[in-house]
C-alpha cells in the first residue's frame, strides 16, 4: 500500500470516528448547542479542553519553533501551560459559579451595561479569528501534505471540512467528539517521538531522551545539537537570550491570554461544580503537559535528525569539521527553475542521496532547494554566517518550520502506518479548535449580540440560523487572511493570545477580584488594551495583517525596548488594568446588587447548573 | 447573619491568601528558575546543558501541575470547613 493510501485510511478512519460520535450525541436545543447541557465529568471535561486548547499551534507548529528557536522559544512551553494556573485560581471557579453561558454575558451583566457586552464581543471576535488564522495555517499544511496538493488548495479544503464540522455540531457533540481527537491527537503525537528518542538515545520516554547520551556520538544529545548548529553557524541551541524583558513579556502574554480566551473559558461552564471546575483545570493542564512535555524532545530531535540528513557525517565523532561539511548529500541534475532560481518539485527525485519525504514534501512548496554554487550538493546553514572559504554562496535548502512536526516520522525513516498516524493527529488538533474557536464566534454573535441586545424575541431556530451564518463568515475571512498569514501557525495563534490577554482577561479578573471597578472603568480599559495591543501588532505586521501595509519592518532594532509583537499582550493587559482602575476611581462606584454579585460569585454555594436565558 | 458574613469575608481572605502563595510559585519557576536567574544557575549540569533550561523545558510545566491540584485539594478542604461546598 502507497504511503498516500496509508494516509488516507489513517485519516479517513478518525473522521468517521468523529462524525459518528457527533451524530450519536447531536445537539438538540441551543442550550446543548453552546454549553452541553451542564453535566460532564472533570476528567472528560479536562480531555475535552485539552483537545479544544490544543490546536495546529501546539500540534503541529510549536515543535518547529523550538527546533529552530531552541531555548529561546521557550516561552511558548511555559507560556500555554502556565496560563492555567491563573486560570484555575482566578477565573473559572468564579465564572462557573457565575453560570451563565459565554464571556460576553459575565462582562455585560457584571458591569451592567451593554457597551461592556458590545465590547467584550469584539474583543472575542478579533482574538479568535486571529486564532483562527492560525488554524488555517496549520490545517493547510497537513492536509496540503496529505492530499499531495499545493499549500493553497490545502488551506481552503481545510476550511470546508471545518466549517461542515463546526455548523453541524455544536459543543455536546463536541464535548465527546474532542475526547476522542485528544486520544488520537495525544498517540498520534507520542508514538513517533518515543520511536525517535529511542533511536537517538536508547531512552524510549522523550522527556528523559532529550537529556540523555547521543547513541551515535557518545556525548548527550543537547551538547551534540550544540556542536552541529554552531558548525552550521547558527547561534547554541541552548544559548540563553540577551533580553530577558522580552521573554518574560512573551511568556506573560501567552498565559494571561489562555485565561481570556473564550473558547477554553466557556469550558468551564460544563461541569456540574465549582469544585469540579477547579479539578477540571488540574486535568486539562495534565493532558496538556503531556505533549508539552514531549515537544521539546521533538524539536530539538528533529532539528538534530534534519541537519544531519543533510551532513551524514556530522551525526557521529568529528575529526576534521571541515570535511563533515563538505561531505553534505548530493542531488541529481536540475534542469527547470523558478525565477527565483528554486528547483521545480519534479525534479528533486533523480539522486539516491535525496530522501524520499524531501520529494514528497517538495511538492507542497514547504521546503525549496536551490543550487547556488552549482557543486551538485545541497547545502544548509545560516545564511548570515560565511562560509566562503568552503565554497558556499549562500542557504540552498529552506524548510518551513511548520512541516517539521509531521515530516518528523519522515525524517526519521519510520514506518508508513506512524505517517499516516500523524497526518490524523495533525488534522484532529486543528480541527478541533478551529470548531470550538468557531462555535465562541457565532455565539458572541448570535446570543451575545443579537439575541440580547438587539432581537429579544428571536426564535430558538433563528439565532441558530444567526449562529451557523457567522461561522460561515468566520471562516471565510480566517482563510482569506490565512493564505499570507502574519508568521507561523504558532505565532499567529500566540499574536491571538496577546489580543486576548489584553483586552479581555483583565476586565474579567477584576470582575472577580474587585467591587470598585465599574462599567465606565471596564469599557475603557478593555478599549485601551484592545486598541494598543492591535496598533503596536499592525505597525509592524500590518493593517489586517495585509502584507505590506506594515508601518515599520518587523525586526528587534525597530521594537520599542525590543518587545515583539508577540509579547505585546502583557503590555497592553497593564494598560487596561491602569486605565480601568483610573477611570473606576474617577467615577461613581457600582450599583449595591452588582456589589452583590461580586460577593456571590466569589462563594462556591448553590452553584446550580448553568441558567438558561 | 451577621455572624455568615463574617465567615465568608474570612473565607475570601484564606482564598486570597492561598492564591497569593500559589502564583508567587507560580512566578518563582517561569519567570525566576526558567528565564531571570538562568545565568546564575549555569554552573548545575542537567543532561548536556543547565538547570534553567530544564526549568523553562521541563520544571515549570510540572510544577504548574503541582499547583493546580494543589489549590483544588486545599480550596475543597476550606469549602468543607466554611460549609460553603456543594
């Protein structure tokens, strides 16, 4: 059987999984369609979230971030981890007890007043299309691979498949639909690891692996990855940063913005007690840790395995460096090139040097080779580093680091049923947060928007009706902005924590933590953190994301202090906190029955299930 | 009722307090073992490379664990106590 048949059956069986799970528990009414009825135990609620959390950005991307960042994206690991803590200790008891159905409803009724709702909506909505794009990103690179077609092609039949998905569910189908994408995502992503950790070092557990002895070269296989990126000229990968402020912003900014996104929130209105949603959050983050904790293993393996595809002899002990560089694979003639001097994908087959998922791979465009000194080997390194006295002009190979994760099996020569396991994992994690990012959109419309704030009276199958439509819309724009995406899946996504961290997790903890804090004070803030965020993130990656239309080239030396986009959301959420308390303490302190509120979502008592409208 | 209100001010304060030990924790192993205090941490070897990379790779997500469940237990045992649990 052809690896693409494997592929298929791989993901073809774990669809019909899904399908028949949603099918089995379809949601009946709107209230099953947003919240799942109210009843579902911690540790299936604790899956289900790590599914829904777990997307394209931590399936497939994160990996290939840390294999090429190293150390330094460390921040996505701690980050998307880290923000659980703060969620479980300063939202989600509360918003349970709360018990109504979305984020919109907490900060429309908690400030009484419908601008605060009105914005709390388009807080949520800018942060999960962001997010969204993000999905698309990464979905299209599975399915590009999979299928066998261009990125482009990938992306919009990602889209079609997401938003059947997402329209005909609803979360009580995907309450159990996401149980069984976790377990499927969680083997699919495991079992290659402990494969390669064991070929590498003879330590089946990745997390032990990566810090244990290289098989090949006897030294442990941190320091060996160190030896072949520095003779590559790239900087240690395990070199520590020079400016700290931006990695803690970074980090910052990653978990006060997975304690604001509404789709992990709303999550935490399923389980019958306030009890529950503080063991629902322990549960998550263990389900969770599980790939995080086996990500870095990935990466840095995949980084080691991927340059010493490309330089054989630099794998074992090296005498002489010089010639372990040289003796880098061979490729066969190449004939037809783009204008920009790139190979045509037919044409990377012709040499038994050439590994076979190159080939496959280059059909997607992902990775791109070109012969620049015409020596009839391929060359990687960094393109800043010279490496002239070697006779090289320049980086011949490019490889997205978003292929990474699923070439990763490739790479490591294992066999065609853990490819076709990957390419279903892959497309399960993305597909399940997209639906969930989804189904928070058209609920901050549907109910959030029109039903309690323009039609009242609209009928059950109307705001259904409404709330199927914005998907549609949703997806629509995600995908369009998704074919030139901001960055990698994983640094759209963390750009979507940043907007979500400043605009909406602070008006929500000081919901909870704060009496004083007033409408007036809570719209300004929310205003504040949402606007700056947007405008430092569009100066430099442009207005809507467009290409081109950025006001400043994206490097360190035009970042003020040298914070990124990405890590802006810490800044823009201390804005919002400032402003807000400000402008509560300059006006006139909340009515006594929010004050009552305040007071009784702060004691777990008589909880009751989530009340319906 | 007088006396509740009392009882349930004195149960936000616990909570307050517990969650102000938590993220000082919670704090201390990201942003303190993982990223600030890394350079001081350099001379302890883990597997080919130092403390605080295991910190920012490994140590922080395990503790983040630790503290969840941590807070549940405890928060669960003050709700018993304030007869506030469900």
């Amino acid at each position: 059987m052809s690896q693409f048949a494997i592929n298929l059956l791989f993901v073809g069986a774990s669809f019909a999984l899904y399908i028949g799970i949603a099918i089995w528990a379809r949601a009946g009414s709107t209230k099953d369609f947003y919240v799942a009825g109210g009843g579902v135990h911690p540790i299936t609620n604790g899956m289900a979230t790590a599914a829904d959390w777990m997307s394209a950005a931590s399936f497939i991307s994160m990996a290939g971030l840390l294999a090429s960042g190293g150390y330094a994206n460390s921040s996505f690991l701690m980050g998307w981890t880290g923000g659980y803590v703060i969620l479980a200790m300063l939202l989600a008891p509360y918003l349970r007890k709360f018990g109504k159905f979305t984020v919109p409803d907490f900060i429309g009724d908690r400030f009484y007043s419908n601008a605060a709702r009105l914005v709390a909506v388009i807080c949520l909505i800018v942060a999960s299309v962001t997010y969204v794009i993000g999905q698309m990103t990464g979905a299209g690179v599975a399915f590009s691979r999979f299928l066998e077609v261009s990125n482009t092609w990938g992306i919009w039949i990602a889209a079609a498949i997401v938003f059947l998905y997402a329209v005909f569910g609803g979360m009580k189908g995907i309450t159990y639909t996401q149980v069984a994408q976790y377990i499927v995502l969680i083997i699919a992503y495991t079992i290659p690891a402990v494969f390669i950790a064991f070929q590498l070092t003879g330590n089946p557990i990745p997390m032990f692996g990566m810090f244990s002895t290289h098989t090949e070269s006897g030294v442990p296989l941190l320091q060996k990855l160190d030896e072949v990126v520095v003779a590559l000229g790239f900087q240690d990968y395990t070199a520590d940063v020079d400016n700290k402020l931006n990695m803690v912003l970074f980090t910052l900014s990653l978990m006060v913005g997975t304690a604001g996104l509404p789709h992990v929130i709303i999550r935490f209105f399923t389980v019958p007690k306030v009890a529950d949603a503080r063991w629902s959050a322990g549960w998550a983050l263990v389900f969770i840790a599980l790939l995080y904790l086996t990500a870095p293993a990935v990466g840095s393996m995949a980084r080691l395995n991927l340059s010493t595809t490309i330089y054989p002899e630099l794998a074992g002990q090296v005498q002489d460096e010089e010639a372990a560089l040289q003796a880098s694979i061979q490729h066969g003639e190449i004939t037809t090139t783009d204008a920009a001097g790139f190979a045509a994908a037919e044409e990377w087959t012709d040499h038994p040097d050439i590994p076979e998922w190159m080939v496959t791979w280059a059909e997607t465009g992902l990775i791109q080779f070109r012969d620049l000194n015409n020596d009839g080997r391929i060359q990687m390194y960094n393109d800043s580093a010279d490496f002239s006295h070697l006779g090289w002009e320049g980086n011949e190979l490019t490889v997205n680091n978003d292929i990474l994760v699923l070439a990763n099996p490739e790479i490591a020569n294992l066999p065609p049923w853990v490819i076709g396991l990957i390419a279903a994992g892959g497309i399960a994690a993305a597909l399940s947060t997209a639906a969930g990012l989804l189904l928070a959109i058209s609920s901050a419309i549907s109910h959030d928007l029109i039903k309690t704030m323009i039609n009242p009276k609209i009928s059950e199958k109307g705001e259904m009706l409404a709330a199927r439509i914005s998907m549609g819309g949703a997806i629509l724009l995600a995908t369009y902005l998704g074919l030139n995406p901001p960055g990698f899946a994983a640094q759209t996504v963390a750009l979507a924590f940043g907007i979500a961290g400043a605009s909406l997790f602070p008006a929500l903890m000081m919901g909870i933590f704060s009496k004083r804090i007033n409408d007036k004070g809570a719209v300004a803030g929310m205003l504040t953190g949402l606007i700056l965020t947007l405008l430092y993130i569009f100066t430099y990656l442009g207005w809507l994301f467009i290409p081109g239309t950025n006001m400043l080239p994206n490097t360190p030396d035009n970042w003020i202090l040298g914070i990124s986009p990405l890590s802006f959301g810490a800044v823009g959420a201390m804005f919002n906190f400032a402003v807000a308390f400000a402008v509560s303490h300059a006006t006139e302190e909340p009515p006594q029955e929010i004050q009552d509120l305040v007071e009784s979502v702060r004691y777990p008592k008589g909880a009751g299930t989530a009340i319906d409208h | 009722m007088a006396e509740e209100k009392i009882d349930s001010a004195d149960y936000w304060k616990a909570n307050v307090r517990l969650i102000t030990g938590c993220l000082i924790v919670w704090a201390f192993v990201s942003y303190g073992m993982a990223i600030l205090f890394r350079p001081l941490l350099a001379g302890i070897p883990v597997g080919g490379t130092d403390l605080g990379f295991w910190f920012a790779q490994q140590g922080s997500i395990l503790t983040f664990i630790v503290l969840i469940f941590f807070y549940a237990w405890k928060m669960n045992k003050l709700d018993q106590k304030f007869g506030l649990g469900e």
